[in-house]
C-alpha cells in the first residue's frame, strides 16, 4: 500500500494550528480564569513556568506554511503576537509622552528584593549614585542600617520589609501573616511627607507559590498545599487592594509573587497604573532562575502620579531585579 506522505504532513498540520491557536487562547485568557481548585497547579504551571515554549511552537509553524491557508497564515501572525504578549513583550503607552509636566517636585523611588543573594553593598553603592528619594526593600532581615544608607535620615523595617527615604514619615499599620496561621508581615502601610504633599505608601510582600512550584518540578501535585498557598495570596492581595481604594497619591511597591495576567492581580490592582506596563520597553524580567525569568515585582500608582520614568536595574546580583521609578505628584 502506497502511503500517501502529502496528506499526512497536510493533516498533521492542521492539527499543529489548531493545536497552537488554543494554547494561545488558553494562556490569553489566563486574567480571567476563574477561581476554582482545579485549577490552581494549571494556573501556577502557565504563570510561573518558563513562557518561551509558546513562541517555540508558534515558531514551527513557519515549516508548515505550504499546508496552511491564507487566511491560517494571517492567523498565524496573531499567534505569533499573543506567544510575544505571554512572554511579557511590553511597549510603552504612546499616550504617556504627550502629558504636559507641571512645576510639582517628582519622587524617585527604588524597591528591591535582596533576599536571594542580592548585594547589599551593590545596592548600596546603586543608592549614593542614583540617589533615590525612597529605597522599599524586601527579605532585608539582616540589613544593618547604622553602616547601610547613611545618606537617609529616615527609616523603619518590620519583618524584613523596610523603607529608608529622605521625607519623614509615619508608619500607619501592618498586615500580620498570623491572620492566617503564618508569621511576619507581608505589608507595610506608610504617610510619606513629600515636598509636593503626602504620599499613601505600601510595602508588600506577598505569599510565595515556590512550594507548589517545587512540587511540579518534582512531578508531585498536592492540590490541598496549592489551594492553601492560593488561599493565603487571594486573602493578602484582598486586604492591600481595599486599603488602597479612595486614597489619594498611592503608591503599592515590592515584590508581589504574582505576574500581571494572573487573575489574583486583575481582581484586586488593575485599577491602579503599573510603572513597567506603562513606559516599559521589550522584556523586563524581575525574577531570574538558571532557564527563565518573570516580571513579580511591581511598582503601582494611582491616576494623580504622573509616570517619568521606570527601569528595572540589571547590574546587581541576586535572584531579583530592583524596579526604579520616577513620579511626579499632581493635584
């Protein structure tokens, strides 16, 4: 019997399209999945994952283009954007270029993550050359800030979570992980009084997927672990997103443990403008492993900031890249 190679290939491609056109539908949707148990190691597999197979796949479909029709070709070109859009390919708001700046003084703000091998002595030296008007770090435990950020008069840290600034301050309250049987605080609300008014402030840090993470790496899949751990972040994201509401010139910083396409984060701070969404450029991870890297760190504003400025520092070490932000108060 003949075997007929030409038609094979022809169905194995049409296949092959449908195949990436629903990958492509499924992780665009990823904002608004809905919360259900099922589907929280899914979730955390796409989110956290390495991104890249997307485009790889997306990419094979250049081979095919022979078996493909006209109009899956012009599909494929929207695949091939969507695969872009989920490895976090960011363009900035043109809209953002044409805002008139007024005379109110700008605030410049560093937030950090040193928790995982970050050098204090690099962001150290990062903070004398940039002079930041607000340093907001995370996982600094063991921060000795009497030989550390001397040129800031102004500091506080709990649990890790500290603000060292060059305005005097007020810390306002804090949010306990003994709410949920944890330890330590996972944010810390601050009255920043800048030159041009004052500044309602957070400090997070949110609760960690790694354990499920590790788990699927593993090949282990405790969905009772999962839905604890996505319990507890829901719940966090929940208490910060209702004190930023009715608030004027706010800021939420740190290290959210969450992309901006999950739908923890679309429920609870796509009312707020993200700085790297705005007037980021290509890809800015702010998460390195040893195969990919994510963008979980997030500087968040309300509408009366207007965005300068924003870069995600590459030249310290550690697992984390800090976020520097410049914003200019308007009344």
């Amino acid at each position: 019997m003949k075997i007929n190679y030409q038609a094979r290939l022809r169905c194995f491609s049409q296949w092959y399209f449908y195949g990436c056109l629903s990958l492509c539908l499924l992780v665009t949707s990823l904002p608004y999945w809905p919360s259900n148990q099922l589907f929280t190691i899914p979730k955390y597999a796409l989110l956290f994952g390495p991104r890249w197979w997307l485009l790889l796949a997306v990419i094979v479909l250049v081979f095919f283009w022979r078996q493909l029709s006209k109009k899956q070709l012009s599909v494929s070109i929207l695949l091939l954007l969507l695969s872009l859009n989920y490895l976090d390919f960011q363009l900035p708001k043109l809209g953002e270029y044409f805002i008139g700046n007024d005379d109110n003084a700008d605030v410049t703000i560093l937030s950090a993550n040193i928790g995982g091998g970050g050098s204090k002595t690099g962001l150290n030296f990062l903070a004398k050359n940039i002079q930041p008007d607000l340093i907001l770090l995370q996982e600094a435990r063991r921060l000795d800030l009497s030989s550390n950020f001397t040129d800031y008069p102004f500091a506080d840290c709990v649990s890790g979570l500290c603000i060292l600034s060059k305005y005097p301050f007020k810390q306002i309250k804090k949010l306990d992980r003994k709410l949920f049987g944890g330890w330590g605080s996972f944010a810390v609300f601050y009255s920043v009084e800048t030159e041009a008014g004052a500044v309602s402030l957070a400090n997070v840090h949110f609760e960690t997927p790694r354990s499920v993470l590790m788990g699927l790496i593993h090949r282990t899949f405790d969905f009772q672990l999962a839905n604890s751990i996505e319990s507890k972040r829901k719940f966090q994201a929940e208490l910060v997103s209702l004190w930023s509401e009715n608030k004027n010139h706010t800021l939420i910083v740190g290290d959210f443990n969450m992309p901006v396409d999950e739908n923890i984060y679309q429920d609870n701070f796509s009312k707020l403008n993200n700085a790297i969404d705005t007037k980021g450029f290509a890809f800015n991870d702010t998460k390195h492993t040893f195969w990919h890297g994510i963008r979980i760190d997030h500087v968040l504003y309300s509408d009366d900031f207007q965005l300068l400025d924003v870069e995600v520092v590459n030249s310290l070490s550690g697992d984390h890249r800090p976020v520097l932000t410049r914003l200019k108060i308007q009344h």
